[in-house]
C-alpha cells in the first residue's frame, strides 16, 4: 500500500497517479476536507495554471537544473488537458492576467473535482488523521524483500503500515489552512539535507506618516529589490496596506527583504511608479507651465503624487518656472527610483509559500524518491523552490506531485516483480 500525507494540491494529485498504477492508496489529511490553500488561492477563484512558464523566475538554493527537469516533468499543456479532461474543470485565460482559472470562478470546484477523482479512482481518504513520526522497519517484518521498504506511520488514529510512503504535507505558510510544517520536521528528522525556511510572497510591513496615509491606494508599478550584490524585479499590481504594502509586484521580491531582514545592510527595495523612464520625467517638468504636482497626477493617483512631491521638498504651489534643479532630480529620483522603507514582513500567516525545504538534491530527479531512503517520496512545497505569483506554484505542485505519484507505484510494481522472480 501506498501512504499519501496530505491532500493539498500535491497530495492530491500524487495519491491519483499512484492509483493509476494499480496500487492501493492511502490518503491522509489533518483537516476535515484538504485542499484549504486551494480554496483561498487566486482570492476565491484559484489561478490553476499560468499561461505560460517561467522556470527562471522560480527561487531554490538547489541546483537549478534539477528545478527545470522537475517542472518541466508533465508540460502545461498536459496539465491544462488533465485538469479539463479527466478532473472535467473547464478553464478559461485570463488574458490581462496571463493566468488560467476554472469557468465557474470557484476554487471549490477545483479542490472538489480532485478529491472525487481521487475517490472515483480508489483512493481511500482519511480525514482528521495527523501523522506524527515515521520509521523504517527491517526485515523481521513478514514478507520483506531487499530493494522493498516498509513504514510505519504513527498517527492520531493509530499506527498504519505502508510500502511506500509521499510527503506532501506542504510548509509553514498560512497555518490556518492546516500547514504545521510536519512533513519538513520528519524529512529532518530522517536526516535529509534541509536548506533554512522563510516566509516568501508574503506583505512587506513598515512605512512613513505620509505613506501610511496611502492606505488602499493601488497602481501597477515596476519593483527592485537589491541584496548582496543580487537584484530582483517584478512588475505587476502594488497596494499602500494599513501596515505597509503588498500586490503581486511587492509579493514577487518579498522573499529578498525577508532572507536579509536582521543583515546588515538589508535589502534595498526601489519603486518605479509608472512605465516613464528618468529622461521623459526630466523633460516634462523642464517643459511645464503649469504645477508640477498636476503634471504628476496625470500619471499617478493624486494622493501619491502629492506625497512624492512632498517627499522631494517641493512646496504644494511649486510651478514648472520656478522648479529648482536639485528639486528636479529629487522628484524624478522619487518618481523611477522611490527607496521604499521597510521593516518587516507579515511572515508566515499571509505567505503565499515557504522557502526553502528539502533541497532538491535530496530526491531523484525523475522519480522524487529520496535518496536517503528507498520507498519515501517528497512533493510540492516541502521542496526547496518556489516560484512567483499567477499559478505557478500549482504548477509546481501539479508536476511534483504527479512524478512522486507515479514513482511510488513504479517502486512498488519493481518490488513485486522482484518478489516473484524470488
């Protein structure tokens, strides 16, 4: 029998391709129904898919070939086609978005369309069930052949004996979904090489009065964030929060803020508010009649040009004729290269994911069987790599879980045939 630990997106979808291959399956969850971060992803209607990858924007301390081989494993159009043809979700693209949701807008539809095709394929599920300890058990148990591991799960519902075992028990991010990091302590516990965790594509927290004052306010802007001599960008939605600031751009770098917060120096992040460059700045407020905060408010809410004005010295009745050179460069400074202050993170309880995790190295490549132990299979974000915002951490989980799926049962049947060659 094959164990599945978890039935969020990777568990899910590794507990259908492990049936495929004939074996009995297994499926535990600590909650009451699974698949809860499905549920809140892409705010309640699931970005199942981007339209297209980007394996060079996926974050890992591993090899980042062994990131490209496992994402690549099961291409987009295969998942697109999987999750249309055999889950039956029908799924339309977002085009401004670039991402793929299902029709209906329900993430629902989605996390209940692969818990009933798992069930529809014999998977059995266990609810309310909470893993505690795993180990490796040897040879006094009847019928153990060489090349054949046996577990034994310890669990809140007692002990339960497996052939094979998948960990997809995912991280630590949104804790309120189920995720305790349980998967991770018993990987280390095994003694796998674990790269440190953090919080990423979580809010960024910290500000000044003048910005604090832009609560709500939201605009798509371009965003840097520079560390250790390595610089990350993101373009995409920006959102002024109560505690600091947030959206997909902010998200996208958050990892780089949070890996050198307590470092001296810290990560550096600059905005660039609109798609105007240094030089177009520079000549209209040269050209200008008019206020400069005015001709700043065409391109920007009228809040935060005032505030980008104030933060470069420039009186509120400051007109072109009369703008100063350093008030200039201090405006177009503030307008393509903004130093936005930050102190913190929301950690965590609002990260889309975890970073870090098991490094790649640690599993096959092909199979995602540990190399530490024949017969464990790791998936999904327990893995050390994540990637950015618009459904390309499902894709991630699709494809993990499904090669771990598929190499469980392979490892099974390779066992069988040995035992019946003996």
């Amino acid at each position: 029998m094959i164990v599945v630990v978890g039935a969020g997106a990777a568990g899910l979808v590794a507990a259908i391709f492990a049936r495929a291959g004939g074996q009995d399956v297994l499926l535990l969850e600590r909650t009451t129904d699974g698949g809860r971060k499905i549920l809140i992803s892409g705010g309640g209607r699931c970005n199942i898919l981007p339209s297209a990858l980007q394996p060079e924007r996926f974050v890992t301390d591993s090899p980042p070939h062994l990131l490209r081989g496992m994402l690549r494993s099961w291409p987009l159009a295969a998942q697109h086609a999987f999750f249309e043809h055999e889950v039956r979700i029908p799924l339309a693209l977002e085009e401004e978005t670039g991402k793929w949701f299902p029709v209906s807008n329900r993430a629902r539809d989605v996390r209940d369309g692969l818990m009933n095709l798992a069930r529809e394929r014999g998977v059995e599920v266990q609810s309310q069930t909470t893993v505690t300890s795993m180990e490796v058990r040897g040879s006094e148990v009847p019928g153990f052949s060489p090349g054949q591991a046996r577990w034994r799960l310890t669990t809140s519902r007692g002990d339960i004996d497996a052939s094979a075992v998948i960990l997809a028990t995912g991280g630590l991010s949104v804790p309120l979904t189920g995720s305790d990091g349980t998967g991770l302590a018993i990987a280390r516990r095994l003694g796998h090489d674990m790269h440190a965790t953090y919080a990423a594509l979580t809010p960024i927290t910290g500000s000044t009065p003048l910005l604090a004052s832009l609560s709500g306010i939201s605009l798509d802007v371009r965003v840097r964030a520079k560390w250790e001599g390595r610089t990350v960008e993101s373009r995409g939605g920006f959102l002024f929060t109560h505690w600091g600031y947030s959206g997909p751009a902010v998200l996208d770098v958050s990892h780089v803020a949070v890996r050198s917060h307590g470092h001296q120096p810290a990560a550096v992040l600059r905005v660039q508010w609109t798609e105007r460059h240094a030089d177009t700045w520079a000549r209209e407020l040269s050209a200008t009649q008019g206020l400069i905060v005015n001709l700043v408010s065409r391109h920007l809410p009228e809040r935060l040009a005032e505030v980008l004005c104030l933060e470069a010295g420039l009186p509120p009745d400051r007109r072109g004729p009369e703008l100063r050179r350093h008030e200039r460069t201090a405006l177009v400074d503030a307008l393509t290269s903004y130093e936005l202050p930050w102190s913190g993170d929301e950690g965590y309880k609002k990260a889309e994911v975890t970073g870090g995790g098991v490094a790649l190295t640690e599993v096959n490549a092909r199979t995602l069987e540990s190399n530490r132990h024949p017969g464990l299979f790791l998936c999904g974000e327990m893995l050390d790599a994540f990637g950015p915002i618009g459904g390309h951490n499902f894709a991630w989980a699709w494809a993990t879980g499904r090669a771990a799926g598929l190499g469980a049962a392979a490892r099974l049947e390779t066992s069988a045939r040995y035992v019946r060659r003996e």
